[in-house]
C-alpha cells in the first residue's frame, strides 16, 4: 500500500500595503475624483491650481499600480 504524499501549497508572499494592487488602485481612483472635485469648485484658486497636478498624479498612480501582482 502507498500512502499518498501530500505536497504544501506555498505560501503567499505578504506584500506591504503599498505594493498590493487593490488598495492602491483605490487611493489613485480617490486622487482622481479630489482633482476632479478640485477642478470644479469655483471658490479657491489655490484648489482649482492643484487640480491638474492631483488628477496626473491620480492617473499615473492608477497606470503603475494596475502592473502590480494582485
């Protein structure tokens, strides 16, 4: 009779907060609606500045981020 060997899954490596593609995906979508949301509000121009900075860091946050393993 042979006794079946059983082989371990390995383990997942846990990766830090910031290289899991999930989380981070989130943060860049949020980064592009708070440009988005700074864009459109007619009251501060200091907001309606850095709008444009917020919505490219958000975009290109979201393009390097959706490369990371899942």
């Amino acid at each position: 009779m042979s006794h079946p060997i059983e082989t371990r899954t390995p383990a997942r490596p846990k990766r830090p907060f910031f290289l899991r593609r999930g989380p981070m995906e989130t943060i860049a979508t949020v980064l592009i609606g708070l440009g988005f949301l700074m864009l459109f509000q007619p009251f501060l121009l200091v907001l309606y500045t850095y709008s444009q900075v917020t919505l490219l860091m958000g975009t290109v946050m979201f393009i390097i981020v959706s490369k990371f393993p899942e």
